[in-house]
C-alpha cells in the first residue's frame, strides 16, 4: 500500500470518528486528532485504534500512546510500519 | 479485546499517584481535595487507608494487560448501609486513549458483582477535556451543582448521575459495543456513554 493510498484511508476513518463533520479531503496531514485539531475525545480515541484495525487488518500494540496517534501523518507511519512487521508500539 | 487491569493500590503506588494528581488536566477533572494534600499528607492519608483495608476508599491501579501502570481509580465514600458509591479516576497523559473508560466499566463491574452495591454514582467537571464531549456529559446529568469546586483558575459546576446494576448493562454494552468483541448482542448503539 502506497503512503498516499494509507493517508486517504486514515482520513476516511478519521472522518466517519467524527460523523462526517469534516469530509477525508478536508483534513490536512499535519492536522492533529486530539485537542484543537479534529477535536477527538479519550474514547473516540478508543473507537479509532479499532476502526484502524479492522480498516487495515492490523493488530495495534496494547500500549500505544496519544503521541503515537498525534497527527494523521503519525497515525498513517504507525500503520505502515504495523503493516510491515506486525504490531508495533 | 483491548482491556485493562486492575489491580490492589498499594504504599509503593501512592507517590506515583501523587505525581499524576500534579497533572493539570487531571486537576481540573477530579476534586481538589486530593491535590491540595501535600506529598507528606497523602503520603499519611493513603498508608491509613491501606492499612484499614480501604473499606471506605477503595482505590485500584489501572495497568494494561503487560502490566505496566496508566492510572488511579477509586470509589469514595462508600456507603456499605445504603449500598452506593461514587467513583473517580485518573490516568497518565500519555495513555487518554479510553482507557479510562475501560477501567470504569471494569470497576463498576467489580462494585456491582463482587460488592453487591446497589447505585454507582459519576460526577463530571464542567470544562472536562478528558472524556466525552461537554454536551453528552450535559445531556446524562440528572442533577448539577452549579460552581461547585474552584480548579483551574476558575469555578466549575459538576454534573451528576447514577447508575443502578441494570442500566449499567445496557450503558456497559452500549459503551463497549464498538470496541469489545463480547458487548450483548443486540446492544442499542445509541448514547455512547463512559468516562475518562
């Protein structure tokens, strides 16, 4: 999967979190997921790391952190090296 | 299933949880009684409760399943008579992932099934930035006590509200419903409900 391809789906995700409030296309790569960004919540944040997941067929590290998720472009970089040699931390 | 651990509060947790109560987020979301000990008072206060056998303040340490420590939660007071509590927790900035919704659910489980209480009591800050947004805590309130504690350089109102054994269940599988593969079949899947 290319980094562009993952960064699309990641934001597609990222979008239905927050109830199309905002469209894929409208978020930047540098855009941060929690805070003043795209706003998400502690539990949202939960619900994220399932969709990602599911969406890429991956096993996330039980102890991931919020800097691991700070940015879509930090979110799509954990997924790519999750893709590459399994679950990652 | 992502989960978390609970496990005894012990006399070596208590100035880690000192630490985390240092934490302004955490400050602003929780009463500030417990912030405003010193390191040597709650040191004091915490020893007595452990040694009492935490029957009137029972406090947990949040782990993952790798046993690394996230966080605190607590139920305080407990009143063992009319058989009800209220519950409070706290985790590590870098772990405000949900989390701490995990571990309410945990513990909630754990007052209704293994204490045999009857109502669980949840009080949220006005301003709470560590769970769900402002609005949904608005909408679950039954009760709000308006300007209730000074934190954060201002006065927060609190909201309030209960939950008894069976509305536990169907908020547990609604909250859980999306990231657990064991919520109840046919959960409703509206008023996403928890906290952190």
């Amino acid at each position: 999967m290319q980094h562009q391809e993952r960064l699309q789906l990641v934001k597609e995700v990222l979008s239905e979190l927050v109830g199309r409030r905002v469209a894929p296309d409208e978020i930047p790569d540098d855009c941060t997921l929690f805070g003043a960004g795209l706003g998400l919540d502690s539990y949202l944040g939960l619900k994220l790391i399932v969709r990602l997941e599911e969406r890429f067929g991956i096993l996330l590290d039980e102890e991931i952190t919020l800097d691991e998720l700070s940015t879509v472009t930090a979110v799509a970089n954990l997924v790519a090296r999750c893709q590459a040699g399994g679950a990652v931390s | 299933m992502r989960e978390v651990q609970l496990r005894p509060y012990e006399e070596s947790d208590i100035l880690p949880r000192y630490r985390l109560f240092q934490d302004r987020p955490v400050q602003e979301n929780i009463l500030p009684l417990n912030f405003q000990l010193t390191e040597e008072e709650l040191l004091h206060r915490d020893r007595r409760i452990i040694a009492d056998g935490q029957r009137q303040r029972l406090i947990f340490v949040v782990e993952t399943n790798r046993g690394t420590p996230i966080g605190y939660i607590w139920a305080y007071p407990i009143h063992w008579r009319s058989r009800w509590t209220e519950v409070a927790l706290a985790i590590a900035p870098q772990y405000r992932l949900g989390y701490g919704a995990l571990a309410l659910v945990k513990m909630v489980e754990f007052l209704f099934d293994e204490l045999d209480l009857h109502t669980v009591v949840h009080q949220i800050y006005e301003g709470n930035t560590l769970m769900q947004q402002d609005q949904q805590i608005r909408h679950m309130a039954t009760l709000v006590q308006r300007a209730e504690v000074w934190s954060g350089g201002r006065y927060r109102s609190s909201f309030l509200w209960s939950q008894t054994r069976a509305q536990f269940r169907w908020d547990r599988a609604s909250l859980l419903g999306e990231v657990a593969d064991d919520a109840a079949p046919g959960a409703p899947a509206a008023g996403e409900r928890g906290a952190e």
